[in-house]
C-alpha cells in the first residue's frame, strides 16, 4: 500500500495528517510520532474539527497542531483539482506528494488567489498562517532551508548583510534571530494587525484567515437575498387571488339559486353551487389543480428553508468567495426551474439529501473553474519572512 502519510524520507518540520475519520487519524499520528527526528522540532497538523479530540488523545502534546481549515474543506479542493501534488490514497487520507509544505500554508495560498489577491499577497497569507499553525519554527526552518540550499556564505543572493551575520555568528544564530523578528512583526505589526488578529481567533469560520473568505453572516445574507420566498415564488399571491375568485364565484352562484323560484332550498343550493363553480372557475378539476398549486407552493417555502441551510453549510465547505456564490445564486435563479424543483424535493423521502445533491451539482462545477496552481517555493516563503525581518 503506498503510505503517502509516512513522511520518514522528507525533512520537514509539518506533517500533514488529514484523514476523514479520527480512528485513522490517530493511528497515522502513533506511526509519525514513532519515526519523527526527537532532535529537531517536527508537528503533526491535523484538521481543524478533529484537532481537539486527537489532541486530547495524545495527553495534548504540543506537537499535535490545529489546522486553519476542516478535512471536508480540503477534500472539496482536492476534488476539484486545483493544486498541484495534492494527492489522495485509498484510505481518504490527504497530503502533498513531493510539495514540502504544511496543508494551511498551501491552502491559505490557494485560497488567496482565488480571491483575487497578487502572488506576493497571497504568500504572504500562506506565511502567516504557517505562523500561527506552527509558529515560530515555521520561520526557522524556512529560512534554514534557504541558507542551505543557497550555500550562503559563498553565495550573496539572500543579502549581503545575512551572509555577514552567517560568517560572524554562524547559519543558526541568524536563523533564529531573524524567524523571532518575523513571528513578532507578523503578530504585531500595524500593516497586517487585522490578519494577525483573524489568525489568532481559533473560533472563527475556518476560512476567514485568507483574503476575501466571507463570514457566516456574508453568506447567510447573500443567500437569503437571493433565494428568498419573495423572489421565487412572486406568483403565489396570484394563484391564491384565481383560486379565491373560484370560491367566491361558487358562493354567488348560491346566492343565484336563491332567487330561483318555486324550488326546494335544497335543489336551489345545488344548483346555485354548480352554476357558481362554473362562472369562478369553468371545470371542478380546474378548482381542485388550482388548490393543490397552491398549496404545493407553500410546501415549496418549506423546501426553499431546507435548500438555503444546505446551501449555507456547503458554501462554507467548498470555500466560495462573494464573487463565487454570486454566480451560483445566479445560475439557481437562471438555470433552474426552483417551484419544479421543490415540487420534486417535496416528494423524496430524503429532502436534505435532494438539496445537497443538487446543490454540490453546482459547487462543483464552479471551484473545477478555478485557476491551478502551483504552492509556493520555499524561496518564496522565505521572500515573504524576509520582508517581515
């Protein structure tokens, strides 16, 4: 079985451990935690709703980390092809093949870029994310990488100043000292205090830490705009106004067989009633339909209630932005005959899983128009420390 979960050949300081279910979570935590250097700092994220139990399991060992984002929501992206190396094994269990970068960091990228945001902005995301997941030896050992890849002490690309700091008091000293001046800048500067301020919130909506993500109260507001009673149903007041002339024609009609006479009350009521269907509404069966229409598009307000709470969870699952959600509102609206559809959603057993059905038809067709990408290098992260220092 190809383990893509057991990272022993990669040295890293993240180990991504994003599997659907806590049993294999945690078994995967106990085989990482027996092969992890004990010498060097190592972590082991896990996603952010499972993060509290796994973490309590292993007697909340410090390097047990809470992911920025849920397992669904990785899984949403993986689907959808999106980010290059993100891979998938047999088991469920997601991770990055060949990529040496935490699961937040990468997806905080994506998910910036997606919303709009430059390359640069959108490392820069990724880098405070990586932050506040890991912390401080997230900076450290992204900026050792860098020195050691680049051989600094014989090469000045990084900065003419760090190769002298490297030559005086050696590659670790200046590692160290530079990741402590980026962690502290990034949780405290003036520019970025709002994002800071987000990232430390473990109890905000996962994706709010990108650029751009909507909050809870965005997309509940957005959605109830748009698909509301009122705009989906702006003909039910004129239903109800036909079928009430039918039953108002029906009681003229008995006042019509009142007047008739020399008859028993009895024939004038039936025949007053016949004759006031037909001038309301010309055949009973027309009556009837007109009735269960009506009544059927109510049911269609309940179905509409149950269709907006599904459609909330999964705009948070896949991580829509405003501009995303506003184009499948758009196509629901446009594309979709709604009354016919809750008419359907009315008559299955299981109504929620109609909606999300057909919800997901959608979501998935807009995250595939997404642009692919490439995570950042460890250079660019590193570029991204650097403008912190």
């Amino acid at each position: 079985m190809d383990q893509i979960w057991l990272s022993n050949n990669r040295r890293q300081i993240v180990h991504n451990v994003y599997c659907p279910n806590i049993n294999d979570a945690i078994a995967i935590c106990e085989i990482e935690l027996k092969q992890l250097d004990q010498e060097q700092s190592n972590y082991l994220e896990v996603p952010f709703e499972q993060y509290h139990e796994i973490h309590a399991h292993f007697n909340n060992s410090d390097i047990i980390k809470q992911g920025a984002f849920t397992y669904e929501q990785v899984r949403h992206i993986l689907d959808a092809g999106n980010i290059h190396n993100l891979v998938i094994d047999e088991r469920g269990c997601i991770d990055f093949k060949k990529e040496i970068i935490g699961m937040s960091t990468a997806i905080s990228f994506a998910q910036s870029k997606w919303n709009g945001a430059e390359r640069s902005t959108a490392v820069e995301n990724a880098v405070l994310t990586g932050l506040t997941v890991i912390g401080e030896p997230f900076a450290e050992e992204i900026i050792e990488k860098q020195i050691d890849n680049l051989n600094i002490v014989d090469h000045i690309e990084l900065d003419e100043g760090i190769a002298s700091a490297v030559k005086k008091n050696g590659a670790k000293a200046v590692v160290k000292r530079m990741a402590s001046t980026a962690t502290k800048k990034a949780m405290y500067s003036s520019v970025i205090a709002k994002k800071a301020i987000t990232l430390l919130n473990a109890n905000v909506v996962t994706g709010a830490i990108v650029t751009g993500v909507m909050s809870s109260v965005d997309i509940i507001r957005a959605i109830k705009n748009q698909m509301s009673p009122a705009q989906l149903f702006k003909n039910i007041s004129k239903t109800a106004a036909s079928v009430a002339g039918s039953i108002i024609g029906l009681i003229v009609g008995g006042g019509i067989g009142l007047s008739i006479p020399n008859v028993s009350t009895t024939v004038i009521s039936l025949i007053g009633g016949i004759v006031g269907l037909i001038i309301g509404s010309i055949l009973t069966t027309t009556l009837v339909k007109k009735v269960l229409d009506l009544f059927i598009k109510d049911d269609a307000v309940k179905m509409l209630e149950i269709f907006n709470e599904e459609l909330i969870n999964l705009v948070e699952q896949y991580l829509l932005n405003e501009k995303e959600l506003q184009l499948v509102l758009s196509d629901f609206n446009e594309m979709y005959n709604m009354q016919e559809e809750f008419r359907k959603m009315y008559a299955t057993e299981d109504r929620v899983a109609y909606a999300r059905a057909m919800i997901e038809k959608e979501l998935n067709r807009i995250v595939r128009l997404r642009m692919y990408l490439q995570v950042p290098t460890n250079e660019e992260l590193y570029g991204a420390i650097k403008r912190l220092v």
